[in-house]
C-alpha cells in the first residue's frame, strides 16, 4: 500500500511542479506586457492631445492662407488658444510653444519665460530642458526627457513630452506628462506583479520541498495543498480585478475570467441587448482569430453602442503561447471615446467658417477628392451679395459682416437639409444640391433670390438686399465637381454684368 500512495504522490508533486510553472510563466511574461500596453498608452495619448494641438494651429494658419486674418494675429490667437487648453485627469496637463531659436513663445504656467531665449538664460533648469526640446525637434525626435517645474511650482520633477515641429512657423508644439503621474499607475501594478511573482515563487518552493519531506502523508494533507491552491489563484484574480479598465481572460473563445470593470460596462448591458451581445462576440471572435494567426499582441479600435452613448475603445490583445500553442488571451479595453470627439471637435472648427457658419474650403476639398456622394446629376450656384462693397464703403466692415451673416442664415433655413452651403470667399457663397437635375436646380435657385432679395432691418438702417446668381449642372456643364464650380463663377460674373438680382444659367 506504501508504494502505492508514494507512486499516486509522485504524479501529484510533477502535476503540481507543472501547474505552477504554468502559472509562474503567466505572471513573469503576461504582466510586463499589460504594463508595457499600459505605458503605450500614455504615450498614444500624447500624441493624440498634440495631433489635436496641430489642427488647432493649422487652423490659424489655414485661416491666414485664405486672407482671412494677418500673419500676426493668426499667431497670436493660435498662442492663446493652445495656452487655454487644459487636460488630464486633473486638467492641469498643458501645451507649450517655443521657436527653433530656444524663444519660449507661449506657456500657461510659466508666463514670466515667454520671450525669453533659454539658451542664454542662467537658470540651468530653463536653459537644460530648452536645450533638450530644441536638439530634439531638430533631430526628428518624437519624444523627449528633461527635469522641469511640476506645474509651474518651484519643485522640479522629470518630465515625458511629446514634441513636433509646425513647419509653416517654424514652432516646437509640445505636451507632456511629469514622471510621477506618467509611472505612477505602471509602477504600482508592477509592484503589485513582483509581490505576486515572489509570492508565487515562495509559495512553490514551498510546496516542493513540503511534498518530497512529507511523501507518505495520506489524502487528508492532499486536500490541505488543493484548498491552499484554490486559495491563491483566488488571490490572483483579485489583482486582475482592481485593474480598473475591463479585462477579460480568453480560452478557446471561452471567457475564464472577466473583472469587474468588464462585467459591468459589457456583460450587464449586452443581458438586455441581443445587438451588444452580437457585437461583442464578433470582436472578440475576429481579434482572437487575428492574435491567432499574427502570434503576437496586437490593437485594435472598437466602437460600439452602449444603452444611448456612443463610446469608442482601443482594445490590446495579448496572447500567451507555450510551443506555438495559444493558451490563452488577454483582452484589456481602454476607452478613447473622449479623444475621438475632441478630434471630430476640432475637425468641426477646422471646416467652419467661424463668421457664417457655413462649411469652409478646407471641407470642400475633401468633397472635390470623391465628388460620387453627390449623385449621378447634381447643380452648382454661385452667388454674392450684390452691391456688398459700397456697403462696406459706406456702412463699414460691421454692417457688412451682418449681412454676410444674415445670408448664410436664409440659405441655411431656405435651402434643402442635403444641400451642401459653402463660404467659397469674400462675399461669395457656393450652394451646392446632390441628386438635382437642371429644372429641380432652377427652382431651387430662383427661390433662394425671393428669400436673399428681402430688405435687412438692422438698428437704424434698412438694407435692400439682392444677390447675383451663376448655375451650372453635372454632368451638362463639367465633368466634375471643380470644373462646374468654374462654369458657375464665371456666369456669377456674366450675371453681375446683367444688373442686381440676376441669375445666368449659360
């Protein structure tokens, strides 16, 4: 019977010796790449906020290329829209401006700097870290390292930033993120992973040396061992658990584990939603079958309905192999939904007229790149505003600027919902109407006159408005959408030569 129960006693210590080789693997070689994606993250994020800073310049920019507004104060109002820009999770993350000469340009916390060139400054502080981000930028480096002041406080800590260089002025942009609040939440599961890996590697030591010392020990001590090893896996989940992005925990398409954080914004709302539940297996499914098939951690952009809000997640896959074989699969969710509507937010503005309101040229020229959403036959009109100088001449820019505004507005309101209404420049308004043929573009046309030729009561002036009209239709008048807009601003001009209120047609 002894030989027996050592033989049984045996294949329980190699299956024991193999389970916490398993599990040790899991830990040494999974947790460092959470904690790299983590990281990866933080600096994704960077350079998000900084593409969003970009737009905004090349907003400004773009604005000065149209004639829009001087050089000067382009720059000036790109300085202080960039200085008002606040993020993180305490909103004191900021951007800052410095000129490729080390000229601190713009800098929310540090104002007393700005115009100041760091590299003949005696604060070695100052002159070190615009050292650092000017080499850098002239290097082509996407990131940079260097001690500063913790928001503007006299502490000085290491700081992470994200650097590029706008070309056009000649600009270093830059945001970054102080060491302390980038490492803080890598650093503190690291240390939570090396407790655990210790723990683990204690604990199998442990057992090893607990099962060859007691080998003729029966099934009572048996059951100690395999409660205490329930005991510690149970412990393992509950450090997934406080990672507070949803994770789950993959076997051949099975989930074995879910935290908390997924159970909660996934698996509760997908009970009373059959589409979320779909959704959710099918992306599961596909990025388990790319990690499958690529070996190796990969991410991928995740937008799903969740109840009434639209949300947007980057989701890491991680998958852990052993000879080739995937065991299982880390999926970690990081929601960006707030960075995708800053993007669409700046976007918005980069393609506004921020007089009118109206769509601007810079949305027009992704329009000219795929003219097929318009329709097989659509019209082009081409208006301004009769008489617009004289009454800038003699009423002034203001007067003027209202009766721009007041323009969009009529074609806003009298126009069809799909009708595209672009500032084309100056006093120039193009309306363009998808899936119209010449008579539906006439009439369209010609009631929008009725509409813009009402008098404008302003304080104590009344205006008699009228506008000149050129029309062109795809695909009688051009072949594409650039060539009507040219057949339609030159019968604008033919029209002016008619008298106010015209409408030329050919």
């Amino acid at each position: 019977m002894r030989p027996r129960i050592i033989g049984i006693l045996l294949i329980l210590l190699v299956v024991l010796m193999a389970f916490f080789t398993l599990i040790f693997y899991w830990i040494v070689f999974m947790f460092p790449k959470l904690q790299r994606t983590l990281l990866d993250h933080h600096m994704n994020s960077m350079m998000h906020q900084l593409d969003l800073a970009i737009s905004l310049v090349n907003m400004h920019y773009s604005n000065y290329l149209q004639g829009l507004e001087d050089e000067w104060s382009a720059k000036q109002k790109a300085m202080r829209h960039l200085k008002s820009l606040f993020y993180g999770p305490e909103g004191k993350d900021y951007f800052f401006v410095l000129d490729l000469d080390g000229v601190v340009l713009a800098h929310p916390y540090r104002v007393d700097l700005e115009g100041q060139r760091g590299f003949d400054s005696s604060n070695e502080i100052f002159a070190n870290a615009v050292r650092t981000i000017v080499e850098g930028a002239k290097k082509g480096q996407k990131f940079v390292e260097y001690d500063w002041y913790l928001y503007g406080k006299e502490k000085v800590e290491k700081k992470f930033s994200a650097i590029r260089v706008f070309e056009p002025w000649g600009w270093i942009i830059g945001t970054g993120l102080y060491s302390e609040t980038l490492m803080e939440q890598s650093k503190k599961i690291a240390r939570e992973f090396q407790s655990m890996t210790i723990v683990f590697m204690v604990m199998y030591s442990a057992i090893v040396a607990f099962l060859l010392a007691l080998l003729n020990r029966q099934y009572t001590e048996r059951e100690r061992l395999l409660t205490l090893h329930l005991q510690e896996r149970e412990r393992l989940k509950t450090i997934l658990s406080s990672i507070p992005q949803p994770v789950v925990v993959l076997k051949n398409s099975q989930i074995t584990f879910a935290n908390q954080s997924f159970e909660q914004m996934f698996v509760r709302e997908a009970e009373s939603s059959p589409a979320l539940k779909q959704k959710i297996s099918q992306v599961v499914e596909e990025t388990l079958n790319e990690v499958r098939k690529a070996k190796k951690s990969l991410v991928k952009s995740l937008e799903i309905a969740l109840g009434q809000e639209k949300k947007w997640f980057d989701v890491y896959a991680v998958p852990l192999f052993s000879n080739e074989h995937n065991l299982e699969t880390v999926l970690l969710f990081v929601e960006t939904t707030r960075q995708v509507k800053l993007i669409d937010f700046w976007r918005f503005k980069a393609e506004t007229d921020p007089l009118t309101g109206l769509t601007n040229r810079n949305a027009l020229e992704e329009l000219l790149k795929d003219p097929h959403v318009l329709g097989e036959k659509f019209c082009v009109i081409m208006l301004d505003v009769d008489g617009f100088k004289e009454i800038n001449d003699s009423y002034g820019h203001s007067v003027g600027d209202e009766v721009l505004k007041e323009f969009a507005r009529r074609l806003t309101k009298s126009a069809r919902k799909d009708t595209i209404l672009v500032r084309f420049g100056g006093d120039e308004m193009l309306v363009i109407v998808p899936n119209s043929d010449r008579e539906i573009g006439l009439k369209i046309a010609q009631r929008l006159q009725e509409v813009l030729k009402k008098p404008l009561h302003l304080e104590n002036l009344t205006l008699n408005l009228s506008a000149s009209m050129g029309f062109a239709e795809f695909p009688t008048d051009g072949n594409d959408l650039r060539s009507l807009i040219d057949v339609a601003d030159r019968r604008l001009y033919k029209a002016k030569s008619l008298g106010k209120g015209s409408l030329c047609v050919d």
